[in-house]
C-alpha cells in the first residue's frame, strides 16, 4: 500500500505520532489539534477501537479508500468522495508574491485563524491545529485577510491545507502566493506537497492545477459519530 492510500494513519504513526492517542489499530489526533482518526484497516475491531477513544456522540473524520461501512454502533454523519492530488514537480515562485508580506501564525493569531476558517470553511480547524506544521498569514490593514498551512506530514510527504481568503480580499492572489511559498519549504525539505479537495470544489481544483498539483487518487472522506 501507498503511504498515501491511509494518510492520516501515515501521520499519526509517524511524524505526528506526538498528537496521537491510540487504542490497538485505531489512532486519532488528540481534540485540541484536530477531529480526524484513522484505523489501520477498516473492520469491526478496529472501529470498536477507536470507539474506546471517544466520548459518546463525539465525531471524527476518516479517509477511506472505499465508501464508509461502519457498524451499527456509530452513525455516518457525512459522507462523500474527495480528491487527493499531488505536486511532484518544483513551481517558480509566484511573481505577485514580491510585494506581499507573509507572517508566521503562532499561538496568538488562533482566535484570528479560527474565526476566519469557520468563515471560510476550508475544512476542520481547531486551537492547536497550527502545531501540525508551519502556517502562514497575509494581514490587510492588520486584519488576517489569508491564510494556508501544513496539516498531515508523513515520510517524504506534507499536506497542504486550510487555504483560505477572507470574502473581502479575494481576487488578489492570495492564495498562489501562499500555496507556492508552502510548497517551495516542502521541497525544500525533499518532500512532496499533496492535498484534498472535494471534487465539486471546481474552482479550487484549476488552482491546484495551474500551481502543479495533479490527481492521485480519489478516497472517500467520512464524519462519523459514536452512538450513546
């Protein structure tokens, strides 16, 4: 198996390992850094595993390589094919880029980072999910106007993630600039940059494509609840 086919088991027994908290073959990343778990295979054992892991009615999100089927002791809360794409090639770095400041976020720009991903909705974000890896921030008359970082970081492999733009300053490039200053570290490091994005996300997707980024795979995301 590809490194990539269970990325998020990849990280949580690897690089991330430090977030993990674990129950035999069932891993998730501990709540304050983010939602997502991940089974080594997906079988009953191992779902009642991770069931051990969590409080009654709590949610998690998998990555799975086919559609969710979990026993009857959890509910699919949300469900769906997503794309995973990668970016083997190194880009240039964007010309916009030269006249546009891009600050580190640390722990004082969380409340900021949270506020704008849960305008934006690029995907789970919680308090410590800025520990993952690095992530970067464009400021507008001091307010946080982008943003994009690291989440999932395996051998050889660094998932590009929470790209977003505030609505009031779109259409400045924001997130090229971002996404290629990410990129440019990540190869860097001799590392290949990859990605997820829902296949309806057709805007997204020709971004991803003009800065390099190709699809792997096609994997199926899934938030599931433990029942009470």
């Amino acid at each position: 198996m590809h490194p990539l086919d269970n990325p998020i088991w990849q990280s949580l027994t690897t690089t991330h390992e430090r977030f993990a908290e674990t129950r035999d073959s069932a891993r998730r990343f501990i709540r304050e850094v983010s939602v997502l778990a991940a089974l080594s295979a997906p079988t009953p054992e191992n779902y009642h595993s991770l069931a051990s892991l969590l409080k009654p009615d709590e949610r998690v999100g998998l990555f799975l390589q086919t559609a969710p089927a979990p026993p009857v002791s959890w509910t699919v809360v949300d469900t769906g094919p997503i794309f995973q794409m990668v970016c083997e090639k190194r880009v240039p770095p964007d010309p916009a880029s030269n006249g546009t400041k891009l600050i580190s976020l640390n722990n004082r720009d969380v409340p900021e980072m949270l506020a704008l991903t849960k305008l934006t909705k690029p995907g789970p974000f919680n308090a410590r999910t800025y520990e993952m890896g690095d992530y970067l921030g464009i400021r507008s008359a001091g307010t946080l106007a982008a943003m994009a970082g690291e989440r999932l970081r395996l051998r050889s492999y660094t998932e590009v993630s929470a790209v977003c733009t505030h609505p009031d300053h779109l259409g400045h490039g924001y997130a090229t600039v971002l996404m290629t200053t990410l990129m440019t570290r990540i190869h860097d490091r001799s590392e290949v940059p990859f990605l997820h994005v829902r296949p309806e996300n057709v805007r997204a997707i020709q971004l991803y494509e003009r800065l390099g980024f190709v699809k792997r795979a096609s994997l199926h995301y899934a938030v599931i609840r433990k029942n009470p």
